[in-house]
C-alpha cells in the first residue's frame, strides 16, 4: 500500500492513537509519570511502528499533524486522569516534538491554550527533544515552553543526535539516558562509568534524569547506585493503551 496516503487517511479516520509508557520511581517501582508514544494500527496492515511511520510523516510534511494529534490527545488524556484519581499531582507526562514542530512560532501559544483547555499545568507536561533542531528557531520555542512551565528534555541522551551544546543554548531541565548505556549497566565497565559520569553533570546542572530502556533488575539496581533515582523500560512496562494504563497503574499508583 501507499503508506503516505495510508497515513494521511489514517490522520482523519482516526487510526493514530496513543499509548502511555510509565516512567517510575526506581527505587520503588511507583510510576511518576508516562511517556505518550504515537500507535498506528492500520485496518488491514495490522500495527505499524513509529519507526516506519514518524520518517513518512515527516517526508510527507505530515509530521506536525501527527505531533498535534499525539499531543492533544495526550494532554486531554492527562486531564482527564487528573480530574478521575488515576494519577496524582505530580505525575508528569512526557510528549516527542519533532525537530519541524519546533521550528512553528504558535506552538507555545497553542499549547497554553490546550493546557487551559484540559486543566493540566504546564509543570505536568515535559517535551522530549531527539532530533536536529534548528537552533535559532527552535531556541525561542522552547524558551517559550520553558516560560508556561513545562519541562524540556533532551531524549535518546549520549546517542543520536543529543550534542552537549544543546545543553548550553536550549533551557534543559533534564535528560534521558539512552537504551544503549543501560543495557550494559551492571556488566560493561565503560557503560558504568559513563552512566556514572553523565549522572554527576547533570546533578551539577540541576538537570533531572531518566533512564532509558531498563529491562532487568541487574541495570535498576546498578542505576540506584549512581544515583539515578527514575527509570522506564519494560521491566515495569511496555507502552500500553490508556485504559489498560489506567487500570493498571490506578491500582498500584
Ligand atoms: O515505541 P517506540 O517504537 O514506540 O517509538 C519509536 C520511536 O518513535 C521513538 O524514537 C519515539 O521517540 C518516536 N515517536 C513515538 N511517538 C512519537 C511522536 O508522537 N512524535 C515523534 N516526533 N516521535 C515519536
Ligand atoms: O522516544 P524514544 O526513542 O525513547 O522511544 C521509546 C522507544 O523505546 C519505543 O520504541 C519503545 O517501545 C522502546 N522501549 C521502551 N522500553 C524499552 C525497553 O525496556 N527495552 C527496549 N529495547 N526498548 C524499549
Ligand atoms: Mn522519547
Ligand atoms: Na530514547
């Protein structure tokens, strides 16, 4: 199938949804907060992954419909779940934006108003950065963003694209170690140290940190004894559907 016309389909019918990772505390396996990842489940074709799908749309020039789409889903999503108990006050919900996104002056704008719209405080929302951003634009932004009250946070940290730079021009309040330092934790001495050492800055900024990928109680444990005190990864979970991570973790939370 033509999967641009697919996606741009899927844009009106319905067929993008989101799903909420938890991001906990590692110490106790309380969640904190979630990330909301884009989910395509085409008619026919079955599920097909952002990794296919997030490169199409942004060929396509359709990546910040989808960006809209996650994030106000997300944020109406995290309203409601304020308002009904399953998350507390403190619970923060982590939104992707696209290197594009952050080039549109009205995001700032456009998100205060579906703040107000959904009751969320901006200090409850965190946008993660991955991607090449064009600096000059992308700076006023998020320096907007950072103004409402929301949280910036450079994803995919020590891979990628996640330049020590962006840590000095953009107004970071925190990072998220990659999935490929944590994997070795607790048995690779260089993914130790290096943990070890990125923990160390961004105490020293002030920066909060999450780790990535966290499948085994090896890396969780080897993480709490550098400090790192917040985890994600599917040793507590998988991304799920909102109403499965609403049952799942009102009970527990
Ligand atoms: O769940 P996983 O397969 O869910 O995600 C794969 C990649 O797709 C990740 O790198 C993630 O950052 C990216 N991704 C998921 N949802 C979104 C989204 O809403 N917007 C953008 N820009 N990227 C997303
Ligand atoms: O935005 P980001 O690149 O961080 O996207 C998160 C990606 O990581 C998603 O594709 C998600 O399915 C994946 N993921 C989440 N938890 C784990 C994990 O414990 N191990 C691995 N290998 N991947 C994970
Ligand atoms: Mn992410
Ligand atoms: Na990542």
């Amino acid at each position: 199938i033509d999967l641009e016309e697919a996606l741009r389909r899927a844009l009106g019918d319905g067929q993008l949804n989101v799903a909420y990772q938890p991001v906990v505390d590692l110490a106790t396996g309380v969640p904190v907060g979630a990330e909301a990842l884009a989910r395509w489940v085409h008619p026919e074709r079955g599920p097909i992954p952002p990794a296919t799908f997030i490169p199409i749309a942004e060929e396509a020039g359709l990546i910040g419909a989808v960006g809209d789409r996650v994030r106000q889903e997300a944020l109406r999503m995290l309203g409601t779940w304020r308002a009904d108990g399953t998350v507390d006050d403190a619970f923060h919900l982590s939104i992707n934006v696209s290197g594009h996104q952050l080039t549109d002056p009205h995001l700032p704008s456009t998100v205060s108003a579906e703040l107000l719209r959904y009751g969320v405080p901006a200090r409850c929302v965190a946008f993660e950065i991955s991607e090449p951003v064009p600096v000059d634009a992308a700076g006023r932004v998020l320096f907007e963003l950072r103004e409402l009250g929301c949280h910036v946070l450079i994803d995919d940290f020590g891979t990628g694209y996640s330049p020590l730079g962006h840590l000095r021009r953009f107004p970071v309040t925190g990072i998220k170690i990659d999935r490929s330092f944590v994997a070795g934790l607790g048995s690779s001495r260089e993914d130790d140290e290096i943990v070890r050492a990125v923990v160390a800055m961004s105490r020293a900024l002030g920066h909060t940190v999450i780790a990535e990928g966290v499948e085994t109680r090896l890396q969780r444990d080897a993480l709490a004894a550098v400090g790192v005190t917040r985890g994600q990864g599917w040793l507590w979970g998988p991304a799920v559907p909102p109403a499965e991570f609403a049952r799942h973790w009102h009970a527990t939370g």
